[in-house]
C-alpha cells in the first residue's frame, strides 16, 4: 500500500521561508520521481517541482530560483524549501509520485 505523508506547512510572512517534506512508504522510492504540486483556492492544481530517483530536478517557471526540491533516499523522503514567499504561493501543497500516487497535503499560508 503506497503512502505519502506531508508535513511542514505553515503560516509565513511574505519573503519568509518554509521547508515541506513528504516521506512515502509502499514503494522503492530510490527509483521514482517525485513531484510536488500545489493548489490555490479557486485554481486548479498546478505543478510546482520535480526530482528524478538520480536528483535531476526541475521547476515551474513561478517558483525557479525561489524554491529547491531535494530528497534523501534512505530516509524515503522528499522535501521542498521555499524562500522568498510571496502571498500567490500560499496553497495546498501536495506530493505525488508516478501512478497517480498523493498526499494529503500541507497547508501554506504567506499573509502578513
């Protein structure tokens, strides 16, 4: 049975940071790619960051250079720091893997 698991939301002034992590379970993680989305209230989910089993790593143009997706395989665990955050980050942030596999997701709120 595949589980993934957030954690790390919060609540963040705007240029602030937060780190997520989603540790997953049921599945030889080492070998997947891991995604993160997130979905703002009103919006339809949108893709956020990416990282292959080999951590080659991409990101969505709106949060490139603000925000590093990293993980750490023998902890089955991906993270996702962000820096810089802006109000239109704040969302559900979600991570998900191949086979339509999702969390249940973070809250992140950036308001001051």
């Amino acid at each position: 049975q595949v589980q993934l698991v957030e954690s790390g939301g919060g609540l963040v002034q705007p240029g602030g940071s937060l780190g997520l992590s989603c540790t997953a379970s049921g599945i030889h993680f080492s070998i997947y790619t891991m995604d993160w989305y997130r979905q703002a209230p009103g919006k339809q989910r949108e893709w956020v960051a990416s990282i292959t089993g080999r951590g080659s790593t991409n990101y969505a143009g709106s949060v490139k250079g603000r925000f590093t997706i990293s993980r750490d395989n023998a902890k089955n665990t991906v993270y996702l720091q962000m820096n810089n955050l802006k109000p239109e980050d704040t969302a559900v942030y979600y991570c998900s893997t191949i086979g339509n596999y999702w969390g249940q997701g973070t809250q992140v709120t950036v308001s001051s």
